[in-house]
C-alpha cells in the first residue's frame, strides 16, 4: 500500500469512526417512565385504559406507562398534587374540594361525562324517583359523595331532606342491606357498585330499580384526567404526547370493547367475576359516549357543566373558598378524537338476564 493508498484509508477510517459515534449520540433515548394511578381497584371500567398501553400508543410517543390501582379519588388527587405520580384517573368533584383545599391539581379531559351514580331500590319496595325516597330509609357511607350530595340532591327535585331518614352504612355493605332490607334505597355507580346489585338480583330472583342521579339534576361531571399544576407548566410537550395516547387509547377501546376486555382480564387474573367487570365496563362506555363526546370529541368539556359542577359541590361541602370553576380544569392540552363507529351490540348486551 503506498502512501496515497494509506492515507485515503485512514481518511475512511476517520469518517466511519465519526459516523458511528454521531449515531451512538443521536440514538432514540429511553421511554420516559411516567405512573398513571387509577380511582380504585382495576376493574371493569379500567379496561378502557389498557389499549393505549398494549397497542403502544404511549411507547410510539416515548412513554413508558404504568398503570397503578388507586384507592379512592381523594387519595389519587392528593398522589398527584405531592408528585407521587404523575397522571391520576379521579373525580371531578373531588378534585374541586381539594383545589378549594389549596391543592394544584388540574382536569384534563372528561372520561365520564355522563354522571355514573344512581340510587337503587327494589322494586317491590314501589320506589320508582326520587319522590318517592319520602319516608323511606338511604343507607350509604355518609362521609363518601353519595352520601354528601344526597341532601342537596333532595333538595334539587323540591324535597325536604328531614323526610328521608339517612343512616351510616359501610360501601362494602350497602348492597346487602339494601337485599336484606335493612335499607330502602341506597346509592351505587353505574359502572361499578351497580353491576353488583344487578348481579346479586339476578340470583335472587329479584328486580332492582336504578334511578340516575344525572337525570334528576345531578348532572355534573365525575371521573376523568388529572395532572398538577407544576407538571402541566414544567412539561407541556410531555402533557401533550400522554393526552394523544391516551384518547387515541380510549378510542380504540371504544370501538373494539370485547378486546380491550381480553386486555385487563390477561393483565388482572385476580378480576375473578368477569360478568360483572363486563357490565361495569359497558356502563363505563355509556358514561364516556355523550352526545357531547361523539359530536364535539372525546372528553369534550363545556364551561356551563363546570361551573354547575363546581356550584353543586361547593354548595354540598358549605365551601367558601372563592374559586373559579375555570380554574379547575383546561382544555388546552386534550386532542380532537372523535369515534369512527359505537359498538352498539356490545353496549345493548344483557349481562344478567334482564340487566
């Protein structure tokens, strides 16, 4: 090799060593670890999470999320505004008591538009409205929403709450009181207590009659998105790429609901009772496709919904703090999504017999 011939080969050594070590520098970084913490035991209604997560929606924006069972939506509100996770599944009215509370937290987008409590009676107890709750016993856990907004409720559809006598009745036992009748009427979600009472009658041999909350003036905005305020100011971008995996998720979840069932049940083999997480999660699906959110996009928020929101648990909780409802929520970092098709079949499926 004489000396041209060297020269010239080191020349290509010196560019092949150049290339390598700008593409070692430029590689793709690692996903970013972010703890997106649920409301409550992963359930039925959870499912509609696990999309983006198994598809790799988040993995396509740089994310790696986990996703953690929560323990109630004040816990999760309280996580979030410390920066013990960075992501909360929470309800809106929660979330409101803790920003009067001095928390900095702030409401992404809807996933439950539609508000989800109901209060159940059986029907041989001839309870059909709330009318007819005069004179009869409401058995909840008192400190918990449902038993909070209760008085207020009455109050909406012109009823005197000293006529309906409410006593303390733990979550856990508040459907087998009602079954045993210990109480008249007691309060469960659509999209998770309710499906166990729909279940316990459908065994018995009985009927339950459910009485949406939503449809008798209760109609205020429950769970959805939440992050702090130091997140939303530190990272935007990052707020952003979690907010379009997350409703290109819920989507998918939407218009493939059997699979994203297959999803959690393969990830939680501790869900044991899967008829029941099946109707949770069809009444979930109920509660996130509003008109609302199927002409104006997934987790569409309105302003008047907000401020009734905000008015009727600050008037259920005699809070005074004057906070604004826009300064519970924005919408500037939720994506435009809007379904292709509803899943009509899965949403008209009885679970329970009748139910």
């Amino acid at each position: 090799m004489n000396t041209r011939q060297l020269h010239a080969a080191l020349g290509f050594a010196i560019i092949a060593a150049l290339f390598l070590a700008t593409g070692a520098n430029t590689a793709a970084p690692a996903p970013r670890k972010i703890v997106f913490l649920m409301d409550w035991i992963i359930g039925g209604k959870h499912a509609m999470f696990y999309p983006a997560i198994e598809k790799g929606y988040y993995q396509e924006e740089g994310l790696d999320v986990e996703l953690r069972r929560g323990t109630g939506s004040d816990e999760t509100v309280q996580a979030i505004d410390q920066g013990n996770a960075d992501f909360g599944f929470a309800d809106a009215g929660v979330l409101a008591l803790k920003v009067a509370q001095g928390a900095k937290v702030k409401y992404l987008g809807v996933v439950f538009d539609n508000q989800p409590l109901q209060f159940l009676a059986l029907k041989q107890s001839g309870i059909e409205a709330p009318k007819d709750f005069v004179g009869k016993t409401y058995g909840t856990a008192l400190a918990s929403m449902s038993g909070a907004l209760f008085p207020g409720f009455l109050r909406l559809n012109n009823i005197d709450p000293a006529k309906v006598k409410m006593i303390n009745v733990e979550i856990a036992s508040t459907i087998p009181a009602l079954f045993s009748q210990q109480i008249d009427v007691t309060a469960g979600y659509s999209n998770s207590g309710t499906a166990i009472a729909w279940a316990t009658a459908a065994k018995e041999g009985r009927d339950v009659v459910t009485i949406p909350a939503g449809q008798y003036g209760l109609d205020i905005y429950s769970n959805g998105i939440i992050v702090s305020d130091r997140l939303l100011d530190s990272d935007p971008e990052m707020v952003t790429k979690f907010m379009r995996a997350t409703y290109r998720g819920l989507k998918y979840a939407v218009e493939h609901p059997s699979e994203s069932l297959d999803m959690v049940f393969k990830l939680h083999p501790e869900i044991r009772t899967k008829d029941i997480a099946t109707a949770q999660f069809r009444e979930a699906l109920k509660d996130f496709l509003t008109a609302d959110a199927v002409e104006n996009g997934l987790g569409h928020m309105n302003a008047s919904k907000w401020q009734r929101t905000r008015d009727i648990i600050f008037e259920a909780y005699k809070v005074t703090e004057g906070i604004k409802a826009e300064e519970l929520y924005t919408s500037k970092f939720l994506p435009v999504v809007k379904v292709e098709h509803t899943p009509k079949e899965f949403l008209e499926t009885k679970v329970f017999g009748k139910y």
